[in-house]
C-alpha cells in the first residue's frame, strides 16, 4: 500500500468516525484536490459503500452535494461525524456528502450539534380494526386473545401485532364470512389467514377475506398496500384483487401496492411465479420483476428491496419524487402535507428508518437543501 492509498484511508475513516483533527481535516481536502489520489480515493469509497451495502442500509443521496460537507467542516471545530450503521443511527440531524465515482456512490453522514427541536408527531404502530361479517368491530393492539369464534374458524390476537386464523373442530359450511382488516394512517398489522397465507398490512390499508376458505380459488380484496407469503395449494389458487387488477399465485411471496391515491398499482415478485391480470391483459411475473399497472401492463426487472422495505422498519426512496415520498410519509405518521411555492422536482434516494419520528425524517430530507418543510399541528408544510 502506497504512503498516499495509506494516508487517505486514514484520513477518510477518521472522518467518517469524527476524531479527525482540524488540520487533518485541511490536510484531506488537499489530498482530495489531488488528482494523483484519487486511486486511494476510489478503493477507500468503494469498501465504504460495500460496507453500508451489506448492512443492507442506503442512507439518503443527493449527488449533487459532492463532499460538500468536508468543505463546510474546515471552520467548524466542534461537529462529529457518524457512518450510518444496522442499529446506529445516533444523528439528529444528518448532512450528506457525496462523491460519484465509477463503482458506486459513497455517502459521508455529519452530525451537527444544534438544539433541534424534536416533533411531538410520533412514528406509527401495531393497530388496526376488524370488521366482522354482522359489522362487530374489534380493535386490535398490543392486547392478546380470542377476538372471534366461529363454526369453522377461531381469531385470535397474538402478540407483536398479528392476528391469526385457526380452523375450529366443525366442517366448513356453504356459508361464506367475510372479515375486513384495516390499519389506520399510523397503523400495521399482520393477519395469518385461515389457509396460513402470511400477509402484512401498511399504514392505511384494508384487506377483505373469507373466515375461512371454500370453493375453487381463495380470494381476497385489498386496498393500499400489503406483503403476501401464500401458503402453497395447487388447487386453490390464491387471487388478490385490488384497483381493477388481480394477481393470481399458488404459492409465493410478492408485494402488492395499489393505493387509491397512487396513480398505478405496483406488484413486486420476490419469489415463485404470479399472473397479473388488467382487463383482456394479463402478464406472468418471475422472480425480480415488477409490473406496473395503469391504463397497461409494463413488466420490468427491479431491486425487489426496494418494494419490501416498509415490512422490515424502513422508507425506501429510490430516485423518488417528493410527492410520492411525501404520500408515504403522510400515512405513516398520520398527517396531512401542504405545498407552498412550488414543488421541488428533485428525486431522492435512501433508506430511513420508519422508528424516527417525523421531525426526524424531515430533518433527514431537508439537509439535502432541495427541500425545506414546517409542521403546523399534524400539517406538513413542504417548500422548495
């Protein structure tokens, strides 16, 4: 290892570990003027990146702000500096620099010491309403027991927010149940169906299903958006109904998004083989792919990461418009949003944990100076 790859790593990771000195600090700006090491430069990055890759966390990247925050820091003396680690997230407030290079991006995330104000608006939780078939509603927490007692089928309330379907001692019946599980603005749910399909509820979403399942096919109908992992049964195929589109498997795990405010509805396949259907249309989903659903269907191979985020704690934006982020951010934390002076065209992208609460994750989004917000009550003030 050359004396320059040596000293540009260790300047680079004293940086990002905020123990770096102030005349290290001008000594690193110098070293990154220097064409000559930007070899060093790209090999350091790239470990960087591929560390954060497989802690599978992308912090938010404006690509425009390059190592824009190194250059601010050379007056400052009393900021520290945190890399965006699983579990680490101690910024309040988070400055982005970023350097494009050939292999990738990396991200430097600063934390500066201000009094910040932390928003009374707190993340959402495990809640939601069951609708049974005569219109009972059981609102469901962190509570657990029996919730209904059917002829065929028995729920119950388990712990960390999931509803479970067990089949009781009698035989099914011609009768039909329809039950309705839906998440407030502010709420998930899991819901274990009474065939074991596995599915899980984002903010502001229903799913109607039967107690239990009879006839040829089980079918459900949702509104918003929901992760599935169907329980194989080859001759009863699973049919997801949702926006004038339906998705049919026998067995796999895939997300399906279609909000009635969101202009299409997205199915992400992660595993298996699903059919999309929109009218005479129809398109068969491997593994990887997303079908986009709007007036047709565009079928397109996708980092399917991207779509389950939301089901592991995380915001994903993945070059996304602040609207749409905007939209996920107003279901998630129960809150109305505002546009005054224009809307911002840039896209973002990035992973924020959806446990921040909102002042937080505006702070996050404004520090990329594209964007600059106020709340008023539960209102969200976006400006450019």
């Amino acid at each position: 290892m050359s004396p320059e790859f040596s000293r540009v790593d260790y300047l680079l990771n004293k940086y990002v570990n905020g123990t770096i000195r102030q005349d290290e600090l001008h000594e690193l700006m110098k070293l990154i003027d220097s064409d000559d090491n930007q070899p060093a430069l790209e090999s350091t990055l790239d470990q960087m990146w591929e560390q954060s890759r497989r802690a599978d966390e992308f912090p938010l990247i404006n690509k425009e702000k390059l190592f824009e925050s190194i250059h601010r820091d050379k007056n400052h003396k009393n900021k520290q500096i945190k890399y965006f680690r699983r579990g680490h997230y101690v910024a309040a407030a988070i400055l982005l620099a970023v350097m494009s290079i050939g292999i990738g991006f990396l991200t430097l995330i600063v934390r500066h010491n201000h009094g910040e104000r932390i928003a009374k608006i707190l993340p959402g939780s495990d809640k939601a309403v069951l609708t049974l078939a005569d219109g009972t509603k059981k609102y469901l927490g962190s509570g657990q027991g029996q919730v209904y007692a059917g002829n065929q089928v028995q729920a119950f309330n388990l712990s960390k927010g999931t509803l479970s379907y067990v089949k009781g001692p009698k035989e099914e019946s011609s009768k039909i149940e329809y039950h309705q599980l839906t998440t407030p603005a502010g709420g998930q749910y899991q819901v274990i169906l009474s065939d074991g399909t596995k599915v899980w509820l984002n903010a502001a979403t229903t799913l109607r299903f039967p107690a239990t399942f009879s006839g040829r096919e089980r079918l459900v109908q949702l509104s918003g958006e929901a992760y599935f992992e169907v329980a194989k049964d080859k001759a009863h195929p699973f049919r997801v109904e949702v926006n004038h589109t339906a998705v049919e498997v026998l067995g796999t795990h895939f997300d399906i998004m279609g909000y009635p405010d969101e202009q299409h509805v997205n199915t992400t396949l992660l595993e298996g083989a699903v059919k999309v259907f929109k009218g005479s249309q129809t398109a068969l989903l491997h593994p990887g792919e997303q079908a986009v659903v709007g007036q047709a269907i565009a079928v397109s191979p996708v980092d399917v990461r991207h779509a389950v985020q939301w089901q592991k704690g995380n915001f994903d934006f993945s070059h996304e418009k602040i609207e749409s982020i905007m939209r996920k951010i107003a279901r998630w934390y129960d809150v109305t949003v505002q546009y005054e002076g224009g809307v911002p065209n840039e896209t973002f992208n990035g992973v924020i944990p959806r446990s921040k609460n909102l002042q937080e994750v505006l702070d996050i989004l404004q520090l990329t100076q594209s964007v600059h917000f106020k709340i008023k009550e539960r209102s969200v003030i976006v400006m450019p």
